[in-house]
C-alpha cells in the first residue's frame, strides 16, 4: 500500500509490528502510532 498523500510505500508500524494493535482484556485496542498497522515514512498514521 502506498500514502494517499505522498505515494511513497508505507512501512510496517514499529509499535505494534504491523498488526495495527494488540488484543489485550479489553478487547482490540487499536495502535496509537498508526493506521492499519502501516505508516507513512513522512506522514506517520495521517497517510489516508
Ligand atoms: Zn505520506
Ligand atoms: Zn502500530
């Protein structure tokens, strides 16, 4: 996939591997540091 804003690959998010969260006791908790578990290189979660 690529940022809608920019076109340059996204990159596997670090926090949470590329999942786009954990499960935890409260169910999915969704990662604060990206989108989907992919980031844009300049715009981070914001690449939609
Ligand atoms: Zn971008
Ligand atoms: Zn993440």
């Amino acid at each position: 996939m690529k940022c809608n804003k920019c076109y340059r690959p996204l990159h596997d998010c670090q926090s949470c591997n590329g999942k786009g969260g954990s499960g935890g006791a409260f169910g999915r908790v969704n990662c604060s540091r990206c989108d989907g578990g992919q980031v844009c290189p300049t715009h981070g979660k914001h690449w939609k």
